[in-house]
C-alpha cells in the first residue's frame, strides 16, 4: 500500500480537506433525509416512485441479469444486495451482504461474481446469486491500490473489452501526485495486465461507454476553492488509451491552476466533452439503451449531479440528461429530476443512475438511503 509523500502535497494555499472535515462543514444536511417524492419534478409523463428502503448510504448500482441489483455504500462500509422477488417493482428484501469494508462505494457484476471496490483492494464474491442470505468469504483480485483515502473510494465497471474499470483519484485538493493517482485504469478480471486509461483525472466516481462507438465517457470532479463559479465540472470522452486530462495543471479545459498551471498548455490537454456547473459533484452517468421511454432519449446520457459541499449557494443536487448532435457532440444539457434541493437545504442527493431490463431508470441516493425507478407513461392528450 503506497502513502502520499509530502512533496506531493498543495501548499498551505491550498488547503487540504480531510473526510471528517468534510462532513463536518455539511452541517446538520448530513443526518439521513426523508424522502419527498412530491417535491420532485420530472418532465410530462415521468413519474418516480420508491424502488427500495433501508439501503443505507446507498451509491454505486450494479444489475444483474437476474434482476438481483447490488449497491455499495461508502460510509456504511456495506454492501446490500435488492431484491424484487415478485416482479411488483418494489423491492421487498434488502440483503447485506457485506459489512465494515473500507469505503466500498464501487460495485460490479460479471459472470455470476460481485466485485466490490474498497479504497485499496478489489474483492469478488462468487456465486453470490446462491448465497444472499449466507455471504461467501471475498476472494482478493488485488490488494495493490493506493490506500489514501481523500478521493479514495471507486465506482467501478466492466467494459466491453471485458476489463474491469477502476478510477485512483487525486489523494488531495489539488497537487502533482505520482501514479497511479489522478488515472483510471483497467485490469483483467483476475487483477492482472493493469493499463492506464486515462490520465489527469482529478476524481471520477462514474463512467459509460457509449453504446455506438464504444468508447468510455466519465464524469470528473473539478479542483475547489478557486471560487463558486470555477473550475466546471466535467464529462470527458476518451478517444485515445493514456489521453490526459489536463489535471493539476490545466481545469476545464482552459482554466491554468493558479500554482500548477505556469508551463502547461491548455491545448496539450483533452477538454471536457461537456462542462457542467462549478462543484455540482457529477457521479454517476448512464447512457439510455432503454426503450420504454420516448425517442429523444434513446443514446441520451443522464448524470447524476450529487451537488455541491463549498459553494456559497448551493448547485447541483439533481439528474440531468444530455442529448447529442449527429457528431456526436453534446447538443443540450437539461435537467431530468429536480427537488432533492430546497432552497439552501437538501433533503437527497442523486448518486448514480441504472437502466432496468424493462427500461426503467433506477437512481441512488445515498442521503436519504433509498433507490428510486422513473418510468414513463405516454400523457392524455
């Protein structure tokens, strides 16, 4: 397990916030909220309902084929196991099937196993299907991760090439950190051949692959304390394995890093695909492979926006769904679910979204501990 060493580290400029601190300064919204579904707002025929309670701290979603969703959870330190036994679309069974992990926020189904993202090790839970309610032990992929814990935890997926995805954020606000931080890699399913993907990637808790060109998008959250409106949040698409991102030294594409920036083009770096608000916290992002709802949608890539800890006015706290031009440029960026914001206070924050073998759209929200499915009804004339 490697440790940070201090070189790397901002100066006193750049403060570095610990998670604890983190917490602190979200104040009495960080006890577990309500749910208020009338509160929300979706476009004309959505409707949204409760798909499951009780998932604790719910984050990463991962379906199975089996219809069986499992969810990960950072600061529980579980990972649950939603069941809907009788087809009724709300779950009656919520299993947990793991507990006191480090920060397992990343889940990942393949082939009968569940892979499970702790901030330093991947482990795999086989034939989990035949053993909800009795766990087996986790077999180790790696245990060869950085064990930081500052942007530490994962979102992780399989690609179509098989590979098991997994992002190493940045272990602070912002500096020059070895690798493997600020990278998204990938590994074979046993942990082995690890290959870099992507590189100054501050810290991305989601990531798609676009189900016509295949190639990977991912959300990253940009630096902070560069004031409210600056740097966006970012949706990056990449073209190339080993592609940079621009971080610490270039945000958003075009915005030079007040102490990392001197020396470092702009043009050197990838530019974000979509640049989102200043600090609204992009998650998790889905593209549609769905039916069910209407025809704008089908391809359309939703983000979870799980909104923002250190800006004066609150932003994010919302699902947002981006359509394309036939490019394959992004051509508009609307919101999809609204109302999880009221006013200064919060009562949920959208995670990370997950497409239903039926074409509904499930949701996370790991403030109010629940999972949400939006469907769509064609509207009365």
């Amino acid at each position: 397990m490697s440790r940070v060493n201090a070189r790397w580290l901002p100066r006193a400029s750049a403060p570095v916030i610990g998670f604890a601190t983190l917490l602190a300064m979200l104040g009495a919204n960080v006890a577990q909220g309500t749910p208020r579904l009338d509160r929300l707002r979706l476009p004309p025929g959505f409707s949204i309902a409760i798909y499951a309670e009780g998932v604790s701290n719910a984050r990463q979603l991962a379906l199975a084929p089996d219809g069986v969703l499992y969810v990960g959870s950072r600061r529980e330190g579980k990972v649950h196991a939603v069941v809907d036994a009788d087809g009724d679309h709300r779950a009656e069974q919520v299993y947990v099937l793991a507990r006191d992990l480090f920060m397992p926020s990343g889940v990942a189904y393949r082939d009968g196993s569940l892979y499970v993202a702790e901030v330093n090790r991947i482990l795999r839970y086989d034939d989990i299907a035949a053993r909800l309610d009795d766990p087996p032990r986790p077999q180790i992929v790696t245990a060869d991760l950085p064990d930081e814990t500052h942007h530490g935890w994962k979102f992780i997926a399989f690609g179509p090439d098989g590979r098991l995805h997994v992002p190493v954020g940045a272990p602070c606000n912002v500096c020059a950190p070895p690798a493997p931080f600020a990278s998204i890699l990938s590994m074979g399913a046993d942990g082995a051949d690890v290959r870099t993907v992507a590189r100054g990637v501050r810290n991305s808790v989601g990531f798609d692959w676009h189900p016509d060109t295949g190639e990977l998008w991912f959300s990253d959250n940009g630096r902070d304390w560069l004031g409210d409106d600056r740097p966006p949040g970012e949706v990056n698409r990449v073209r190339e394995p080993g592609q940079h991102f621009g971080f610490p030294y270039v945000h958003g594409g075009d915005i030079p890093d007040p102490e990392f920036g001197a020396g470092h083009a702009p043009a050197d770096y990838a530019a974000p695909a979509l640049r989102l608000g200043a600090h609204v916290a992009p998650l998790g992002i889905e593209f549609y492979r769905g039916d069910a709802f209407p025809a704008e949608y089908r391809g359309a890539l939703f983000v979870a926006e799980h909104g923002s800890w250190n800006r004066s006015e609150k932003a994010g706290y919302r699902v947002m769904v981006a359509r394309f031009a036939a490019d394959g440029t992004v051509a508009s960026y609307t919101p999809f679910i609204e109302g999880w914001l009221q006013g200064a206070a919060y009562w949920g924050r959208p995670v990370d979204v997950e497409t239903m073998a039926d074409g509904s759209l499930l949701v996370a929200d790991d403030h109010a501990g629940v999972v949400y499915r939006v469907t769509w009804e064609r509207p009365e004339p």
